[in-house]
C-alpha cells in the first residue's frame, strides 16, 4: 500500500504515548539508506533502528503494546511511504518475536510433517537440533569484501575459489551472529546455473545448532521449490540417514539473493551427529559419496558440449542416452588393485576417525562379493553372507526410495550421489541418499524412463552390478517389493504427500515470487536450463510461475509438474 503521511505528525504521536507500557518490536527488512522502518500501533507510528551489532537488515524499537494489533511501513523524508497490506495480531509482553517486513506470519502452522513409516536404522543417533524449523523462514545475511565476492560469482565454475565473510542468522525466535565464515560457490551441474548454490563453513569454535557446514540449495532446476524438501522428508520418513531440509532467505551485503534450501553437508561433524549423537568421541569409518564426474572409465556418456546442443531434439538425444551403464561407481567389481576404486568416484567425505587414511579395501571386499553371488534363484540360507558385508536394510530401503520417487540422479540412474558408510562396530556398509533436485519429474534424461509399472525395468536396474544378484534371494526380493508398496500407500500418493505440496505451495507462494524477481549472481551455462526456457519460450526462469512447476501443466519430458508426476507414479506402483 502506497501512502504519504506527514512525519512531525507522527513523532508527535510518539512522544504523547510515551508512558504507554512498551515492548521492543523487531522485524527484517532491507531498505535504501534514506530510509527507516516503522511501526504502527493503534495508528501511530513510531520508528525503529538498524543500528545493531548483528546486521543492518534487523530494525528494532520501542512502542507500547497494540491493542488492535500491528503493521510495520517504510519511512523515507517525513512521509510512510509503504504500510504492510496486513494487520499482524497483537503481540505478547512476554514473547517478542523478529518478523520478516512483508510477510503476515512468522510460523506456518498449516504444514502437516510426513508420517514416519520406518524407525532410523539401528546405526543411527542423531542429536536433536533446531536447524530445521520447517514451518519457519529465517534469514541469513553474509556481509563483507564486495570485491571478493563478486569474483567468486563472476568465476563460477571455479572450485579453488572461497570467500571469508561474516553472517547473521536471524529466525523468529534467535538472533545469532558468525565471524570469519568461509562461503564458496557449490554443486556441480547446478554450478552452471546463474541462480547459484553456496557452501557455508564456520570456524572451528563455531556452530549453528550442533553443525559447522552447512549448503545453500539454489533449487534453480526446480520449478516446484519442494523436490529437496520432500525427498529429504521421506528419507527421514523411512529412517534412512541423510540431510534434514528447510528454507531461508538469503542476503550478501546489500543484495537480496534469494529463496534457498538450507541443507547438513556432509561432512565430519555430521557423521558424529547423526551416528555418534554429536558426540566427539565417537568411533567410526570412512563415508563415501559416489561420484560420476571423476574416476570413471568406460563410461557410455560423455558431456555434451554447450556449443553443439543447437535445439531441442539435440539435446533429447543426448539425454536419452545417458545412463552410465559400465560406471565404476555402480558397485562393479574392478578387479584387485586396491587404486582402481580409489580413483575419485567413490569420493571421500568423511575419513576414518581414527586418523588414518581411508581403506577402499572395504568396497573392493563388497564389490568382489556382490560380482561372487549368483544370477539365478538361490535361497534364503545366503542372507547371513549379504548381512555380514552391508546392511541389506539400508540398501532395500534407499533403492526402493529411488525408484518410488523416480530419482535420476541416484544408484541406478547415474550410479552418482549415493552414500556408502563405514559401519565398523559390524565390519559392513551402510546405504543412503542425499541431493533430490533431479528426481520426481525431473531427470538428466528422459523422465518417462523412470515411471513405469515394472520396477525391473527401472534405468540401471538391471545393468548395476547390485539388484540381478540381490533380487534373487525370496527374503530380499519380499522385502524390497513390501518396501515399495509401504512407500506408495502410506507416503508417496496424491492423498499424503499431495495435501504436503498444496501446503508448501500456500506457504511459499510469496517468497518464490520475491525470489523470481531477483537479479542472479551468476550466468546461465547449463544445456538443460537453456532447454527448458526454449520449452517454455520466456527469456529467464522468473517469468515461470511456482503454479506451473507445481500442478502444471507439463509441456516436456524432463521437467514435470509435481502433481502430475505424483499422480502418475503412485498409480503405477500401487499393485505392490
């Protein structure tokens, strides 16, 4: 709302109601350096300060408690020159809260959590930490050397390069402030996006809710915002060990960059906390992240060059063919020098507590065994030989996850992301997923690949040195196919998780817009995000609403609407 209002009007209202009991508002906004923020209570106005020691974004001030309720405005000259549109319900003398200018709610209380279907794997003990409020939107605001940052941004495809800044976190509830983080550039397809996504890493004194690392998720190939929250939220739903997920606004210096998905990365002091209870003490191995972009050999795709991908069709081709089928981080057997698995794609993420290097004896030993087992029916007196090399549970749970949500990015579609642990209290492997931008409707290839009735036909399933060899052991094979129907009935459906992505829609309706309309820190470079703004025939991806990636409709093949995805795979997996 756009007003003009006489200044020395209002300081005279301020200075009448100065024996009105007070309470200190605070609210976040970023504003020209001309102007202020104020709040009004009861018709007046009364003007509030940035001149705080955590960030210039947060303005803070004393008023009397509203009896009506309250609105911030934007003052600039002696006028108001914006009122928020909504009156926020009068606030508490003893709960004072830090709003967010533009918003009408600090807690979306319409947001239902997925239900739990499976208890964690008996390997985990995860501290119970605030990071993830997911009804909530905090915001992170780094500041320091612009020089330094616009050269990181301006050479985005560089992995050497690392910004020391410092950061406020402001959510409702806590204010907390960081010196000398270390910001980089992250992510490997989506670095090639002009949205970018970031890596955060806090001094060794430091923590935010129990982590030191933490990642900024652009979400920049997902029209719907929601694939990472959702596919974080099921993993956590079937006790699978991985990144929680929630949101945040984010700023550097004097620039508003965007929505962004806050995720755990995958580091040393989450091992501990979610194996060990946060515990310093505690004893573990090795965990790896398989990797399709080095140590390969062999492989059936190469990256196309963005200068020959002249259309669409190009491009489908290409997609369509990509599937990494003789991967050497598919779990293969390559043989016995112990080099060829260290070579890069099984990459190291956490390295063995007890200092020593990490040991690629253990894939080798499980490779060579899985390669061992039989291709034809066997009986179920061969579980205790799989049991004693890998929790077969995790390995169930995580691939039927694949295949439920479609994942191409995963095991069987790229033989990339996935997470092998070190169990060695068991001397055996541990399963699991992290990364689902490129996974229900979206794929680095031809989605309708990974949508059909018949699991066995799923991309990789039958070409990854895995699944022919487990599938053939009955308990394994009921496990796996209970597993995929537990999935569909009871989580992955338009009744369940259909009713999670109308209430995201609602709740991140006005920060996606705000996010569209922001200027990008980086260039577009990517062949799929070129692709789908050719589809779609706009210039940039703001001009795609958040309705489009959510209930569609879907004009392509590698980027569908959530909906209609949903739709689609739980009626194709509902037999099970």
């Amino acid at each position: 709302m756009k007003i003009s209002t006489v200044f020395p009007f209002l300081i005279l209202r301020l200075v009448t109601s100065a024996y009105s009991i007070s309470i200190q508002y605070s609210v976040i906004s970023l504003i020209s350096k001309n102007q202020n923020i104020g709040v009004i209570v009861d018709d007046h106005v009364y003007p509030l300060s940035n001149n705080n020691e955590a960030t210039p974004l947060l303005h803070r001030g004393q008023a009397p408690i509203s009896s009506t309720g309250y609105k911030y405005a934007i003052i600039s000259s002696h006028q108001v020159l914006d009122i928020e549109n909504f009156t926020r319900p009068c606030p508490s003398e003893n709960i004072q809260t830090n709003d967010y200018y533009g918003r009408s709610w600090n807690s979306y209380h319409n947001l239902t959590r997925l239900p739990t279907l499976l208890p964690p794997l008996d390997i985990m003990d995860r501290i119970q930490s605030d990071l993830h409020i997911e009804n909530e939107i905090p915001t992170i605001h780094l500041y320091g050397n612009q020089t330094r940052i616009d050269y990181m941004h301006h050479h985005q495809d560089d992995k050497t390069v690392r910004v020391k800044l410092n950061m406020a976190y402001i959510s409702p509830k806590d204010i907390k402030i960081y010196k000398e983080i270390t910001l980089s550039v992250s992510g490997m397809s989506t670095r090639n996006m002009d949205k970018l996504s970031y890596k955060l890493k806090l001094a060794k004194t430091q923590d935010l809710y129990g982590y030191r690392r933490i990642k900024l998720r652009s979400m920049a190939y997902d029209l719907s915002y929601m694939r990472e929250n959702l596919g974080y939220g099921i993993t956590e739903s079937i006790g699978l060990p991985s990144s929680g997920h929630s949101y945040v606004r984010v700023y550097i210096n004097d620039q508003a960059i965007g929505l962004f998905g806050l995720t755990e990365h995958i580091k040393g002091d989450w091992v501990k906390n979610v194996f060990g209870h946060g515990s310093k003490d505690y004893k573990h191995g090795t965990l790896y992240i398989a990797d399709i972009n080095t140590g390969q050999r062999n492989t059936t795709q190469e990256k196309p060059p963005h200068a020959f991908l002249k259309n669409q069709t190009q491009l489908l081709n290409i997609l369509n063919k990509a599937k990494h089928e003789n991967a050497t981080s598919s779990l293969s057997y390559l043989g016995s020098d112990l080099s060829a698995y260290g070579a890069g794609q099984y990459s190291v993420k956490v390295k063995p507590s007890d200092g020593n290097k990490a040991n690629f004896a253990c894939i080798m030993d499980l490779t060579k065994f899985i390669q061992s087992q039989p291709n034809k029916p066997v009986s179920n007196s061969v579980v205790p030989l799989w049991t004693d090399k890998m929790d077969v549970d995790s390995f169930l749970r995580g691939l039927a996850l694949e295949i439920v949500i479609s994942s191409s990015d995963g095991y069987f579609g790229m033989a990339n992301n996935f997470i092998l642990f070190q169990d060695v209290q068991h001397n055996r492997m541990v399963f699991s997923e992290q990364d689902f931008d490129t996974t229900m409707g979206v794929g680095g290839y031809n989605i309708s690949l990974t949508m059909g009735k018949d699991y066995t036909q799923f991309p990789g399933f039958q070409t990854r040195a895995l699944m022919p060899r487990l599938m053939q052991v009955p308990r394994f094979k009921q496990q796996f196919e209970f597993y995929l129907g537990e999935f569909v009935k009871k989580l992955v459906n338009p009744h369940i998780l259909g009713r999670r992505i109308d209430q995201l829609f609602q709740m991140l309706s006005e920060d996606v817009a705000w996010d569209r309309s922001l200027p990008r820190m980086g260039q577009n470079l990517s062949p799929i995000g070129a692709l789908i703004l050719e589809i779609y025939n706009v210039s940039s991806m703001s001009e795609l609403p958040l309705s489009l990636g959510v209930y569609g409709p879907t004009a392509n093949n590698i980027s569908m609407a959530l909906h209609d995805w949903l739709s689609l795979r739980s009626s194709n997996l509902w037999r099970f």
